[in-house]
C-alpha cells in the first residue's frame, strides 16, 4: 500500500459512510480485523463486529459528508486526518466530527488494524 492506494482506500471508507452501506465498509476490512473507535473502546474484532457497529449508520445519520488529508503512508500502516458531519436522525441536529486514524494494512491493500481519535461538534 502506498499514499495513493491510501488515498483510494479512504475514499471508499467515506463512500461507504456516506452512502450509509455496512457492507461496503465491512469489505474494507480483512476478516480478522480489529476496529477501535477511540482509544479506551475496547476493540471491535472481525467482521461480524465491523459489521454491526456499521449498521447503526443508516438507522442513526443521515446527509454525511467525509473528507479527509493523508499525513503518511510507511511501511503497511497509514495516518490521516479526517472530518465528517452527518444530521442525527432522532433529533435532526448537525453532528460535526474532526479526527485523526491510525490504518495497518495486508498485502492485499485490506484493513486489518484501524484506530482513531476523534472529538464531537454538536
């Protein structure tokens, strides 16, 4: 995996997000892979877990928006910074989010360790 690969892959990581499609995101991912959303979640493992922390998207956002900025790719594991905002389907209030994620990938260009830190605009 190099930058441009990195860039592809977070490109359809936010496409994933933005269209609201837990399976899309889910192919990102090896099938053994851990998925941390801030540092003292306890890590989501494999699939099955990727998938259903995902399946909450349609039901809880909706209009999300994602961008992001590559700071480096070295060695398998990528770094970027990233923003989102969405509308919070239960109350209709504009979520903004701005974060930073930690990605390791195979051979094959699949996630297999994702870790991010990230802090809330409501």
């Amino acid at each position: 995996m190099d930058a441009n690969g990195f860039n592809q892959w977070l490109a359809q990581y936010g496409a994933a997000w933005q269209n609201r499609d837990p399976q899309a995101a889910v192919r990102l991912f090896t099938a053994d892979a851990s998925y941390q959303e801030t540092p003292f979640d306890i890590p989501m493992q494999g699939s099955q877990e990727i998938r259903e922390y995902w399946e909450d998207v349609p039901r809880f956002q909706e209009d999300i928006s994602f961008q992001w900025e590559v700071y480096c790719m070295t060695g398998g594991r990528g770094i970027a910074h990233w923003q989102a905002e969405f509308i919070r389907r239960s109350t209709g209030e504009r979520v903004r989010l701005d974060g930073i994620l930690a990605a390791d990938f195979d051979a094959q260009g699949l996630c297999r360790s994702f870790r991010e830190w990230w802090h809330r605009q409501e």
